[in-house]
C-alpha cells in the first residue's frame, strides 16, 4: 500500500502532496476558513521512527502471543494438578479458544477501526488493561470451564484490542518492506515462546498458577505499557473524516478464496504440536523440563521461519512461498514426528516444524496484496482480517477436534514408532492439513487463482 491509498483507506480528505528528494510533505488544502499548514511525514521503511515503531510492534506480539502459544505449559501443569486434575475435559479448549478468538475478531476491529480510527490507540490501553484482568481472574479458577471463561476468552477479547492497531499501524510504516516487516514483528511471538515455557514452567512447579499468573499480569502491564508509546500511526488523521463504504468485493475473488481456504486447513492442525507436545514428551518417559525444551523448540523455529517467510513474500509470488512452508511441514511431521520416541528426533521435529509451519502466517501481506491486484479497491485491513478470521476458525476447531482424535488412541500398540503411541491421529491429522496449505500453488498453475 502507498501512502495515497493509506490515507485513503483511513477516510481522511482534502489532503495533497508535494515531493523532495528526501522526504514527502502532506499539506491540508487551503481553505477560506484556514490557511495552510505545513508539516512532515517520518519516512517509511527506513529510519529512527520507523524503526522504533517495529520494535514496540515486535514487543507486543511476544507479550501479547508468546502467553497463549505457550499454553502446552499450562496444559500440563492443569491435567496433573488440583483442583483440576479429576475433571480435565475441555483443558485443550482454553489455549486454541484464546488464539482463535484473538484471530476471529479480526475482521470486526478492522472494519471498526475504518468506521472509527480515532479510537485505535485508545483500544490498545483497554485491551492491555483487559489482558491484565483476565489473568488474575484466571488465578481464582477453581474449574476448567473458568479458565475458558477467563485465560481463553477474556484474554482473547484484551489481546485483539492491542494486536489488530499494530497492523494497521504497520501497514503505513512499512510499504515497499512490508513482507519483512511483518515477519520480523511475528517473530515477536517465537521469541517470546522459547523463553516464556522455562520461565512458567519454572513458576508454575514452584509457586502454582495462582501466584504465576498474577506475576504475569504484574510482568505483562509493566513491559508493555510503555512501548504502546511506539506503537503509533504514521499517517495523521484529517480534522474531518469521511465514513467509507465497507467494500466486500474482493470476497467473491478466487485471488482471495484459493489462498484463505489453505489457510484454514492449515490452520486446523498447526496448532496441535503447541498444544501437546510437553503432554507427548511425558508419556514417552521424559521429563517436564524436557517437555518445556520441545516446546521451546518450536517457537524458536517460528522465529526464523516468520523472518524468511516474511522477506520471500517481498520476492516470491505468495503460493510459492506457501508451497514452501507446507511442504516443509508435511516432512517434518511424517517423518521426524511420526518416526520419533527419543529426545533426539524430537528435538529436531521441534525445530524443522517451527522453521517452516511457523512461516505461514508471514505470508498474509503477499496475499493481501494479490487479492489487491486482482480486487483494486480492497481494503488491506480487511483483507487482512478475514485471513485471520480463517486462521481463527482452524484455530477454534482445533481443540475439540485434537481431543477427539486422542480420545481415538489410534495405532496404540500396532504401529511402529511415534504412530503407535496414541497420537498417531494426531500426527496423520497435522501433517495432512500441513501439506494442504500449499495447494494453492498447485491452484495457480492451473489457472484457479
């Protein structure tokens, strides 16, 4: 997006530019009411602002991201503790139903945010100040059903209120780096996800999650707060502000519908190995903190992988780099998952599967942009939205469906390997739904998309 159509998308008028070698002006028409007033922009892609802006972006997402895809933690911990431990259904419901709402609502705090951009930053503060509450009432829990309620939902409802402004923001800070830039911002989450599993773990088996959570929330207020100082539009509002017309369009365009079906079957078991491999690790005789490592492990690799991921976007045409990122993922699961009992290979499926599944999402800038090509008129935040309304739906059904899948206890016992240890369905199931999310390279080469 240029800055033209940012501010277009923003509804801001009666706005024209002039350009020097260095930097471009915005100037407000004249009027017979005001005169003319001059002031500069920050430069895009490049530069102190621009830069600063990113890291606060980069801080949030691992504040924001890093607590929820952590979980497997927290999993672990419930499902061998009071008061807890007698009645466990639903636990895998809390982590997939805090990510997936946080995806969900995406779109609606898109399209509020065009009917109303004022309230961008202030719906950072309010999400924060949710985050926190959430998490202490999560500490008073006594049934799984009130951590749904509290560390899944409610915190969901806080984390969309800081996350959906960074994107906007984003989209004007960073035009012709923007793939980059995104990577580098989700890389926030991998970060965070090595280091936030031994820091809970940790917690968690000395103090309980009473006290681990309310320390978070304290932890979280403090770190985030002032970096929301960075996070900050670099286009300013006009003094009147038109209301757009939501256009939709773009819905009916294979550009859009090709690439976003990927995404929600891929969405469906990305998650899976987040929220059970310290479970995995444990019913093959290893211990917690070796459970905590895979974890760990996985995240790291998502930090890497958002990065490549987000800079090929910058290179490649997008279903190429989903092919990638598929293909990668499907092998790591067949193979190094379904082949794997020892420490060894499960480290290395930890890796491999962040490294290349954890560069999927890094590729929505691309496809908004496609769907732009095709669609001239769509809105990038909107677009943008719907992709992670798709990724929220894997997300959602992913809790329920992985249960149901182990409650299966497929191959136990008959098969070979990590596939006859009971979580063989769900390692078919996840490696499947990998390899799907790049068919839509296969799409493109016949003409579908």
């Amino acid at each position: 997006m240029d800055s033209d159509t940012a501010l277009n998308d923003l509804g801001e008028d009666r706005v024209y530019e002039a350009s020097d070698n260095n930097f471009r002006r915005r100037f407000p028409r004249p009027s017979d009411a005001n005169p003319r007033r001059e002031f500069t922009l920050p430069q895009a892609d490049r530069g102190k602002d621009a830069w600063l802006f990113l890291a606060g972006c980069f801080m949030v997402e691992a504040l924001i991201w890093g607590f929820p895809f952590s979980f497997g933690v927290f999993q672990e911990y419930y499902s061998t503790h009071e008061p807890f431990r007698s009645k466990p259904s639903g636990l895998a419901v809390i982590g997939t139903s805090s990510t997936g709402i946080m995806y969900l609502s995406c779109p609606i705090l898109f399209a509020v945010f065009k009917r109303w951009p004022h309230i961008r930053r202030s719906c950072t503060i309010v999400g924060l100040t949710i985050n926190a509450v959430a998490i202490i009432a999560a500490s008073f829990a006594t049934q799984v059903s009130h951590l749904i309620l509290t560390q899944g939902i409610l915190y969901a409802i806080g984390g969309v209120l800081v996350y959906c402004p960074t994107i906007v923001f984003l989209d004007e800070w960073f035009v012709r780096r923007k793939g980059l830039a995104f990577g580098l911002m989700w890389a926030g989450t991998g970060v965070s996800g090595v280091v936030l599993p031994f820091v809970m773990s940790g917690l968690l088996s000395r103090f309980g999650f009473e006290i681990t959570l309310r320390a978070y929330a304290v932890a979280l207020v403090m770190l985030a707060l002032p970096l929301l100082c960075f996070v900050r539009p670099r286009l300013p509002l006009a003094q009147t502000s038109l209301q757009r017309h939501l256009d939709l369009g773009f819905l009916r365009t294979s550009a859009f519908w090709v690439p976003q079906s990927c995404n929600i079957v891929q969405g469906l078991g990305y998650f899976i190995p987040n929220i059970y491999m310290p479970t995995y690790a444990k019913s093959q005789g290893m211990t917690g903190t070796e459970g905590t490592l895979m974890l760990a492990l996985v995240n790291m690799g998502v930090v890497f992988g958002a990065i490549w991921a987000g800079a090929l976007t910058d290179r490649m045409h997008v279903s190429s780099v989903m092919a990638l990122s598929s293909i990668g993922a499907a092998l790591a699961v067949f193979v190094f998952w379904g082949l794997a009992v020892s420490l060894p290979m499960l480290c290395i499926f930890s890796l491999l599967y962040g490294l290349t599944a954890g560069g999927f999402s890094a590729v929505y800038s691309g496809i908004v942009q496609s769907v732009k090509r095709e669609y001239t008129t769509a809105d990038s935040g909107m677009v943008f939205g719907f992709l992670a309304a798709g990724r929220g739906i894997g997300a959602v059904a992913s809790g329920p469906l992985s249960e149901a899948l182990l409650h299966l206890q497929s191959w136990k016992g008959e098969a070979r390997f990590g596939y006859g240890t009971g979580y063989g369905s769900l390692m078919v199931f996840t490696g499947i739904t990998a390899a799907a999310g790049g068919t839509s390279w296969i799409a493109r080469r016949i003409g579908w998309a």
